[in-house]
C-alpha cells in the first residue's frame, strides 16, 4: 500500500445546478494541480435549492452528471468521490440521494444509494422527512481502490454506527461522510461524531460538507479529514476552500495492531433486543 493525497472540497452549491457544476469543475481542476490522487466533495452538490426543484435537478444514472464526473476522473487520472447527487428511479415518484465513486479510467467503480433518511417531527416544532422525496437505499458498500477500501455513506447515516463497523470489517480504511450538515446541529454534533467513528473503526474519516445559507438553514460546513487515533489532520475555514491531507493506509495497520479493538470483539455475545 501506498501514501496519497486526498483533496475535499468544501463548496456553497445553490439552486443553478450548471454553475454548480461548472464551479466543481474549477475545483477539480485546481485539486488535481495540486497533486491529489482521490478528490471528494459533498453531499447535494449539483443543487442547493427551493424544494420544487429537487426532481428537476435530478437525473438518471448514465446521464449528464455522472457522465460529467466520469470525464474528470479520466481527465486528471484520478479517483473521484462525487458527493451525492439525486437520481431518478425509474417508475417512482422519489429519488435516490446516490454516491458514485469514479476510477482513474473514468469507469465507475462503486455507487451507493443513501440507507437512512433524515424523518425528524417534533410536537409543535418543526417537522423534516426526508422519505417524502428520497427512497432509501439497502446496500452497505465497501469498494476496492489501488490504495485501499473504502466504505461509502452519506451525512444523516453517521449516526449509525453499526453501518461503519460492518464497512470497518469488510476491510474499509477510508470512510467517506459527504454531507449537508445544519449548523444547529453541526457545531454540537459534527466533529465530535465524525471522531468517535474514526476512532471506533480505526479508519481514516473524510466528510466532506456544503457551507453557504440553504433556502431552509445556514449548512455547518467545516469539511474535514480524520486520521484513525482521531486526529483531525485537516479543517475547512468558514468558506469555499479545499482541504488536503496525506492518507497512509499502513498507519491504519499500525493502529490496528498496537490497539486491537476490532480484533477484541465478541461477536457471540452481542444480541440485538427484541423489538
């Protein structure tokens, strides 16, 4: 195994889905310059917007948007983690909030569609259901890379650790977060959850956030990079920025042996409880 680079983008996508896409564009390009061997971004990045445009911005998948990421991958030889993007199902009336993950080919090497939605009502409080226009996905994806596995999830799912020790013993050492986290919760919540899962799994975290005012909250951004003892290598600033950081998949081995929690477990004694 060998060091890279990894490049996150932290970006304000709105509601003009072509100067999202031509702005991400710019970002890749510049990531790419810098020597970065996988570039992220996050999640929602080709719309940001009013909600009666969702459907609208979104596509299916072969189709622009992906083809768009295919040629960038194969343009700069890269590994491209493309956020999250809605894609059309086909016979529905919901999308999926799907990540895809391109080669340096430009060939499409994983996709995942997002498994938990974000369905929160409060008594005489505010109410947000995601499952109104998403469908959710079932699959847990590890993926392979000439580096090594990663394990693909999107924002509300970090808060499911059972999903990130299953990627962890399916032999993920990166773990990708792409999210468009609120700042209510994100300046409570983000970093110290984005830790514990690095921490738990031994694996590298890499979450990338939008920033920017949305049509319904302020997003958090703070896109950021962690290393498995659950160092933060690398923080975004409060505005559109990349990140880099140097990910060294031997030292996920390292801490693995010197700290061998995942190899402590007792999988005969955990019983989930009756419903």
């Amino acid at each position: 195994m060998s060091k890279f680079l990894m490049a996150v983008l932290q970006i304000d996508s709105q509601a003009d889905k072509k100067a999202n896409l031509d702005k991400v564009g710019r970002f890749i390009d510049e990531a790419a310059s810098h020597g970065a061997r996988f570039v992220a971004m996050a999640e929602n990045i080709h719309y940001c917007g009013p909600k009666d445009g969702v459907f609208a911005s979104a596509e299916p998948i072969p189709g622009p948007m992906s083809e768009f990421f295919a040629a960038k991958a194969k343009q700069h030889r890269i590994w491209l983690h493309c956020g999250s993007i809605g894609e059309v199902v086909p016979g529905e009336n919901k999308l999926y909030n799907t990540t895809l993950l391109y080669n340096p080919r430009g060939d499409l090497a994983a996709r995942y569609e997002k498994i938990h939605m974000y369905d929160v009502e409060i008594e005489n409080g505010p109410s947000t259901r995601e499952s109104d226009t998403k469908k959710p996905g079932h699959r847990i994806v590890v993926a392979d890379t000439e580096f090594c596995k990663v394990g693909l999830s999107i924002c509300y799912d970090m808060r499911f650790p059972e999903m990130y020790r299953i990627m962890a013993l399916q032999g993920a050492k990166v773990m990708f977060v792409p999210a468009n986290y609120t700042l209510f919760t994100g300046k409570d919540h983000w970093e110290c959850i984005l830790k514990t899962r690095a921490i738990e799994n031994q694996c590298y975290v890499v979450a990338p956030a939008q920033i920017g005012k949305k049509p319904a909250f302020q997003a958090y951004g703070r896109s950021m990079i962690i290393n498995p003892w659950g160092v933060t290598v690398a923080c975004a600033e409060d505005r559109e920025t990349i990140i880099y950081a140097e990910i060294d998949p031997d030292y996920v081995n390292q801490i693995r042996e010197q700290l061998p929690s995942l190899k402590n477990r007792q999988p005969g004694a955990y019983v989930w409880p009756a419903k």
